[in-house]
C-alpha cells in the first residue's frame, strides 16, 4: 500500500427518505451516522488538495469521514476531504460507503492493474457553477477558437517561442520533435538505454523496465488531470487537441506537463533499478507533484485556457439553476411561466 500522509478517522448507514414538515425541506439523512455530507464551500479546494494515493490487495472501507485500507498489516487511515485521486490496483475490494465518502468529498477513482487504466469514477464538482463547462464547450465548438486554445496550449510547451501562426500539422511536428529530444536528454543524463516508446496495453509486464515506469508514470499523471478536471466542473471528454475520446481534455492537459514530470521521473526510477518498478515509480511521482505544486498550477492552467484564470467564488457557491431563453440568455427557475392563453389553449 502507498499514501500520501495518514490521519485517524466502523463503517454505518442508515437509511433516509426525503420529508418536508410545514413546508419546510430536510435534508437528507447523510451516509454516516453523525456525519453530515460536506457542503460544496466546505470542500478542500482541487488546488489544495493531496494528490494521490494507491493501494493493492487490501480492502477499501470507511471510519466516519476517512478513508480506511485493510490488509495483513493493519487498517490505514486517509482523510477523504483532501485527497484528489485514489487509484486501485490489483486485488482491491472497496465498500459502498467508501464509494459515498469518496464522491461525498469530489475525489476521482482509477481502478488500474497489470492492463493499466481500467475504469475512471468520480464524486460531485467542487462547485455547483457549469460556467467554465459551458465556456469549454463553446470553445471547442468553434474552430477558431479551438485553434486558439490549441496553439495556447503548445505556446506552455515552447516558452520564448511564438506559434501563433503555426497549423495543427506544424504543432504537432514541433511536438513530436521536442519529446524526442526529452527522451535522448534523460537517456543520456540517467545512463537508461533508450530505444522507442513500445508498450502493450494488455500485457503491462511485456515492456522494458523504461516502458513500464513510463506507463505508470503517465497514469499517475492522467489521473490528476481527471481529479483537476472534474473538481473544475468541466467535461473529461471535449478535448482541443485530442479528439473523440472520453479522456481527450484529459491527455490534453496531462501532456502539458510529461517533458517536466513523469518522462524524466520515469527515467530517474528506471536509473535505480528498484524491484517492483511500478511501486517504485509511483512514489517518485507522488513526490515530484509535492515538489512542483503540479496541482495548484494544473487548475490555474485550466482556468486560464479557458479564459478564467480567477475563480469566481461567489459563483461557485451558488446552487443556481436558471431556464435558457433563446432571446434573453436565462431566465429563473422554480416558477409557472403559464398565463390565461396558455390555460385556455390560445396557441
């Protein structure tokens, strides 16, 4: 088992119904007796967050509003409130109350194992606003825009450099290029032979030793991207550059960050020749992300493709739900928009 840092925190239920008494609403009975689910403004922001921990061959539960893992050695305590990924390996069971906790809290699940990334799981937005998922979408939408946003997004891996008149094919070029660099550049620095990326996605043990700290690196990565991502309220699947996959903004925002963090990390671990690679690669990266503030920075980044670089928090506290209005843009919710005509048929 791997975590982060450890707090102390028998897992309950209780079953609830939703009731009203003189009109007036309760809430529901929260999943843990005495412990209420948190409010969106009482959520650790995604910035602020840990970033990951992982776990195998243990059994995932819940003590009030920590996360516990169980194995041979003993329980493990997480506090749910301020992690942002937990990623399952092999041999995990989890409970449905550290599911509740987990999406109770905005954390992102990754089941992973020796075939990689198996499933991706979410808790609720660390906010109620859809505004930066509505202005994505509008960006990705428009082909110039996302042209802009695409080429804002290879302008962060060429400092100092302009792209801006540069095509989609040209980028990529360029691209292409630098990673191959990055790769010789650490090959050489670490003394780890370097051939080509070759990895097969069914058989994670297949690849060399480079390959497969490589692979679980870039996971890692992808999962905080997923974490920042969703606890931004936006779509995992609108990519700029990427395109046609569920995790296309994902990859987007993930390669941002390779050539700084998980290609040499990966080549760092590879150098020491540790017995279990993955493990061992894990810790480096959970390490590196400490070290860089990969998380703080992922969410300013974010913001700022988006064209939001300051988070509104008056906004995102806010459980509004408005009615679109194609003239006027929103109108309020919540109230009969019928007149006379419309009860007499008049239309």
């Amino acid at each position: 088992m791997m975590v982060p840092q450890t707090e102390d925190g028998d897992e309950s239920q209780v079953a609830s119904s939703d009731k009203a008494v003189d009109d007036k609403p309760i809430k529901r009975a929260h999943s843990s007796l005495g412990t209420p689910p948190p409010e969106i403004t009482e959520l650790v922001r995604a910035e602020d967050r840990l970033s990951f921990a992982y776990f195998e061959h243990c059994t995932i539960g819940r003590d009030d509003n920590a996360i516990t893992a169980t194995d041979s050695t003993g329980v493990t305590h997480i506090p749910a409130a301020t992690l942002s990924v937990l990623m399952l390996g092999p041999g995990t069971r989890v409970t449905h109350q550290a599911m509740t906790v987990i999406g109770e809290n905005g954390a992102t699940v990754i089941w992973v194992g020796e075939r990689g990334v198996r499933m991706y799981a979410f808790g609720k937005p660390l906010t109620h606003s859809s505004a930066l998922l509505q202005r994505q979408a509008e960006l990705v939408s428009n082909t110039r825009k996302r042209l802009s946003v695409a080429r804002q997004m290879y302008q962060m891996r060429f400092p100092g450099e302009d792209v801006s008149g540069l095509t989609m094919q040209q980028l990529r070029g360029r691209e292409g290029a630098r990673i191959r660099r990055v790769y010789r550049e650490c090959s050489a620095r670490t003394g780890v032979e370097w051939d080509k990326r070759t990895y097969d996605h069914d058989d994670f043990m297949a690849g060399s030793e480079i390959n497969k700290a490589l692979s679980a690196a870039h996971t890692c990565l992808y999962g905080l991207a997923h974490a920042a991502i969703v606890a931004l309220g936006c779509s995992p699947g609108l990519g700029f550059v990427h395109v046609g996959h569920e995790r296309s903004f994902v990859y987007d925002v993930a390669d941002l960050y390779k050539a700084e963090l998980s290609i040499p990390v990966a080549f760092e671990t590879a150098a020491t020749e540790p017995e279990d690679i993955g493990s061992a690669t894990r810790h480096n990266i959970r390490d590196a992300v400490y070290d860089l503030g990969l998380l703080k920075r992922m969410v300013k980044d974010i913001r700022a493709l988006l064209g939001s670089p300051e988070p509104d928090e008056d906004i995102a506290d806010a459980d509004h739900v408005g009615l679109w209005d194609e003239r006027i843009g929103e109108v309020a919710a919540g109230k009969s928009y019928a007149d006379d005509e419309w009860d007499e048929g008049k239309w």
